[in-house]
C-alpha cells in the first residue's frame, strides 16, 4: 500500500480526529484509535486488537489497540494472537486519565515491555525493537501539568525500560520525553531505549508537556509513525507531514540521567544548574607557554560518574588518554566547536589527577577558570522572603522563557535592575521609618525621650530624621515606578507613560491601550489614585521642597504619646506600608504581563495559590501551558498586602 498523499492525510487526520472525540460519548477509544491509524499504515504493519502469547497465563492478555507486523498472524474471534516479537506499539486507552488509570497503564504496558525477545537481527549494538507504549485518552481529570507531576511520581514504581513513551490527552496535548546532550539545547523527541547496555551518553531526559489541544493527535501519530520507521526500516509513513503547522513548543517539568546500568533516574538536585552546579564545574583553560588559549577542558558530574567535555582545538582523546584504562570503552560525541565523552567511572578527583599527568607530560599550562559574572549580595534574606522569591527569582524564572538567550536578556535587565534597586531603596528606608517610629513611640510613651512639665510637653524629637526619610522613600518609590517601571514597560513594546500625566491625557492613553491590552487598562485605571499620589509627591519634594510636617504629641491620663504627621491625610506609617505594598505588587503584576506578553502563544502564566507556595521560595508565577493546563492567570488589581497576595 503507498503512502496517502498530503490532501488524504489531513482529510483522514481530521475524520480520526472526529472519531476520537465520539469515543468520549458513544464510541470505543480503543476501537476509534484504530480506525484513526489505520488509513496511514502501510506494510508490514496492521492495527487492532491482538493478545500476546507470552502473557496467556496473565489475567488479561488482550490489548484492544495495538500496531503488529503482519507475520505468522492467526485469528482468534476478532483478536490476533500474536509473539511479542511482533508488536511494535501497545495503547493503552481510557476516556478519562485519572492516576489510578495511569498506574494500570503502566503495569499493562511493562508487562509488553519486559518479555525477552529473540534478536530480530544480528547487530553488534543494542536494537530499540521492543514496542513502543503510548497512553492515549479523550481528556483527564487534572490538568496537563499535573498528569506529567503523576506521572513522574508512577515512573518511582517501575524501572525506566518499562515505562510508557507518551501520554496523550486529546483535549489538551501530550506528554513525553525530549534528549538534550549535555552543552547542546534540547534537541527534540526522545524514544525510550527498552534494554540497558552499551556506553551511557552524557544525555538529560526531559519530560515534555506540549499543550496541543485537538493536534495532541497530530504528535501521537508523528511520535509513532517515526518509531514504526525505525522498527521496520523501509517502511515510509507520512509522520513529518502529519506535524506540518503544529507547534514544537512546550515546557520541561522534570529530568532524567542515565546511570551506569543504563537506568533513567532523577537528575539529583545538586547536579542542577539552577542550584550552583555552573560554579561548582568551571572548566579549566589549556594554554601553551606562550598563554594563548587552546581549549576548554571541564568535567560533568554525573549519576555514578562523570563525563569529560573540551571546548575549543584540542582532541578530546589528549585527556582520557590520562585516564589509563578507564578511557578504553570510552565514546567521543561531537558537538559544535566542541567534543563531550560518554559517561565514565570516574570521579572530580580522578579528572584533576589526569589534568595534572596532562600537564606534566606535555608542554602546556592547566590553569582553573575565573567566573564571567559576579553574584553580589543585595539583601541579608534569603528564597523564603517573598520579596526575594518573587521579585527576584519568580520573575527570571518567567524572563527566561521570553529571553532564551542571554545575550537578548540585556534589554530587559537593565530597566529591570533599574526599578528593582530603586525599589529595594525605598523598601529599606521604609524598613527604617518603621524601626524609628516604632523606638521612639516607645520612648515617649515610657518617658524616656518625652517629659510632661507643669501643662508643657518637652520631647527629645526626630523630626529632622524623619522628613529625610519620608523623603527619601518618596524619591526612591517613585523612581522605580516612573523611571524604572516606565523604562522597562517599553523595553517590552508597552507604553505605560500616560500613566504620570495629567488626567485628560490619561483617559486619552487608557482608551488607546485598552483597544490592545484590555487587561493592562483596566490595572493601570485602578491604580492610578495612588500612582498619582506617589508622583505628585516626589515632584513637590524635588521641585517645591516639600516637607513632612512636625510630630505631634498629647498627654493622655498622665502619659504622652506621639501623633504621627500625615501625607495626604495619611499617617506615615500607613503611607510608607501601603505605598510598599502596591509598588511592590505594581513592579511584580506588571512586569510578568508584559513577559506573558512577548512569550510563545503556547505558554503562558499560572499564578500558584497563596496556601501552596513553598515556603522555602514562595514564588507566586510559573510559566504554564496555554492550552490544557493548570488555569491561567489575568492581570486585575487587588489592594491587600504583598505578602498577602
């Protein structure tokens, strides 16, 4: 049978596709899968029900969805019986993904996974010919997210050999493996290898959610028709013209190694880059006498070992040589400019001790090198203040899905830095009015610093101190919300500048902005009575040299106690804090919009529940699937406290 044509292949995506949806109501999944695979397949494979001889003494042989070759096939009511040797992908189907069905998933695809099978041709290197497994369901009881965080939880139960390839939810996308060699980007799909043996590559194993809606059925039948190419080499299925027009785009939410047994497991928590792992394995320079550099040399920790990676002229082989015989089953992996071994049995120390015989034995100079970057402290706290976790590490978590690269990150950081350093000025200086209003209320009260003589009250002021920090707080607040928040509003192709203008052009600029960020309007209208309030502050103090008023004091039954000064008919301890609060809320809601804004159309943002921050780092955002996965967020003004939002 030939291939379909392109025309035959989107006619008959579309009627599987139908079919498929039926299934939720009226219809077999299994049954409707079938039908909608089976216009594509051409020899030797069939689909249908089929049973599994080496399994007739389980409870249940028969799987209702399955992709076999056509060989010794022999009809049993309606159910080919099949050697597993035969079987090139099981399905298993429900219409609603719930955990408990992906448990029963895993234990019927395993049980296809680990029967022995003959080899089905005499190769000297591993064959990844045992069948493929694929959960395929209409829709799941839990968002996509959450289906890839269970399934990440069931892969704990089973070795990673048995594991299923794909989960499939029609109505909202998949969920599978994507490779990436270490020092390369994430390089596409991945087909699990079902036997451990052979060299372990330096390879992480992400699992990848795309949120496809309806074209979850494109990916499941691309994923499969590219591993039925592979299983039957000679066999053409249309799996590229499948995935014209759908979107390559998702997000990784967990990580495997390969150990040295061949197994995926966890990428452990030190070994993340995120967690210092870039500083912890600088690499060391390779220069002649002369000092001129030939290469980079660095070693990858790894699970069990490590591997050796060289950037720049130097073979790769000049190193492991140094090794002794470890290196002899060691593979070399070409990369761009650079060249990276296969996992090895070796440790940092075993990889210092071989850069010391390199350069003992040769005529060049190992030198460790020096970080690009500085990590300056900002702040005594750590990821458990919001203040941190948010604005800090909340926010370059979402920037790096919009700025894949670095160097396009610079357009953002520095208008970023900007209104962030103003900020943490003023909130320091808050801080400080807190501290000073709070000692000397004490004072007075305790008539250390306030003395009540005949009807005259004497106190120990600190007014001079506190105008300079009321002040300064209004100076440094409203520079992080003009300058810095307008600066980087633009850096993100939003015009935010009729917001410090006078009302008439205000409307003026709402009206326009509504038309292409309606949510973004409707903020900035709510929150122009204390924007407004903010800015005509700083500019009477820097441009009338506005002053806060005195402190008052009164005796009450025999004891004194101070009478804060007002700005705008607001004590000052109230102004600072709930000025901090909707700046700090302003900088945070407005910056994550204007990223969401410039992001892929198939991520999004997600907002975490106050209840279920980490407590550790309490980030409030996290990018999210646009389509099937957990809701979205929506920019809208709220008034409580930061800490409280």
């Amino acid at each position: 049978m030939a291939a379909p044509t392109p025309l035959a292949t989107a006619e008959q995506l579309l009627i599987g596709r139908e079919k498929l949806l039926r299934a939720a109501s009226d219809l077999d999944v299994a049954a409707a899968l079938n039908e909608a695979i089976a216009p594509f397949l051409v020899w030797p494979y069939g689909v249908g029900p089929m049973s599994v001889r080496e399994l007739e003494n389980n409870d249940d042989p028969v799987y209702r969805s399955a992709i076999y070759t056509k060989e010794a096939t022999e009809k049993q009511e309606g159910t080919v019986a099949l050697n597993a040797g035969s079987v090139a992908c099981v399905f298993h189907t429900a219409r609603t993904l719930t955990v408990e069905e992906l448990r029963t998933a895993y234990q019927r695809i395993g049980a296809v996974k680990r029967i022995h099978r003959p080899p089905r041709s005499a190769r000297s290197y591993p064959v990844n010919d045992v069948p493929l497994g694929i959960v395929c369901c209409i829709d799941s009881a839990t968002s996509l997210e959450q289906v890839a965080e269970d399934m990440m939880e069931v892969n704990k139960t089973a070795v990673s050999t048995e594991w299923p390839d794909m989960i499939v939810v029609l109505r909202k996308g998949t969920v599978n493996y994507a490779m990436q060699i270490e020092g390369d980007k994430i390089a596409g799909d991945f087909l699990l290898p079902n036997m451990a043996g052979g060299p372990v590559m330096p390879m992480y194993v992400h699992v990848f959610c795309r949120g496809l809606g309806l074209h979850s059925l494109n990916r499941l039948l691309g994923f499969l028709f590219l591993h039925l190419e592979i299983y039957s080499p000679g066999a053409k299925l249309p799996h590229k013209a499948l995935l014209e027009g759908t979107s390559q785009m998702g997000m990784t939410l967990g990580g495997y190694q390969f150990n040295l047994r061949g197994q995926l497991v966890p990428v452990p928590e030190e070994m993340r880059a995120d967690k210092g792992a870039g500083l912890r394995n600088l690499p060391f320079r390779i220069e002649s006498r002369e000092g001129k550099l030939q290469s980079h040399v660095q070693f990858i920790p790894w699970q069990e070992g490590g591997a050796i990676r060289v950037v720049g002229n130097l073979p790769l082989e000049a190193f492991l040589v140094f090794l002794g015989p470890i290196m002899k089953g060691a593979q070399v992996i070409e990369q761009k400019g650079a060249r990276i071994s296969s996992i090895l049995p070796i440790t940092r120390q075993d990889f210092l001790i071989s850069l010391q015989r390199f350069q003992s034995q040769s005529n060049m100079i190992v030198k460790p090198e020096q970080p690009s970057w500085i990590v300056s402290k900002m702040s005594d706290e750590g990821s458990s203040s919001p203040f941190m976790a948010r604005l800090f590490m909340g926010v370059i978590t979402i920037r790096d899905r919009v700025f894949l690269e670095r160097k396009c990150r610079e357009s953002f950081d520095k208008p970023y830095e900007n209104a962030l350093t103003a900020l943490s000025d003023a909130r320091s200086t808050a801080k400080e009015i807190d501290r000073l209003l709070k000692e000397h209320k004490q004072k007075v009260s305790s008539g250390e610093a306030a003395r009540l003589v005949g009807k005259t009250i004497h106190v120990d002021g600190i007014d001079k101190e506190l105008r300079k920090n009321v002040a300064d707080f209004a100076t440094s607040a409203g520079r992080s919300l003009k300058t810095g928040m307008q600066s980087l509003a633009k850096a993100l192709n939003l015009d935010i500048g009729f917001l410090f203008k006078e009302q008439s052009q205000f409307e003026k600029g709402v009206a326009r902005l509504s038309v292409s960020h309606p949510e973004l309007a409707d903020y900035l209208q709510a929150a122009r009575a204390w924007t407004e309030k903010l800015s005509l502050l700083r500019n009477r103090i820097e441009h009338e040299g506005w002053r806060l008023a005195r402190a008052g004091y009164r005796e009450d039954r025999g004891k004194i106690e101070m009478v804060e000064p007002e700005v705008e008919g607001t004590i000052v301890s109230e102004f600072t804090r709930d000025t901090l609060d909707r700046l700090c809320c302003f900088v945070e809601e407005v910056t994550i919009y204007g990223l969401r804004t410039k992001m892929d159309p198939m991520i999004s943002v997600a907002e975490i529940p106050l209840a279920e921050r980490d407590p550790n780092a309490p980030e409030r955002f996290r990018p999210a699937l646009a389509v099937g996965g957990t809701p979205l967020w929506k920019l809208t003004y709220r008034a409580e406290p930061f800490d409280k939002v």
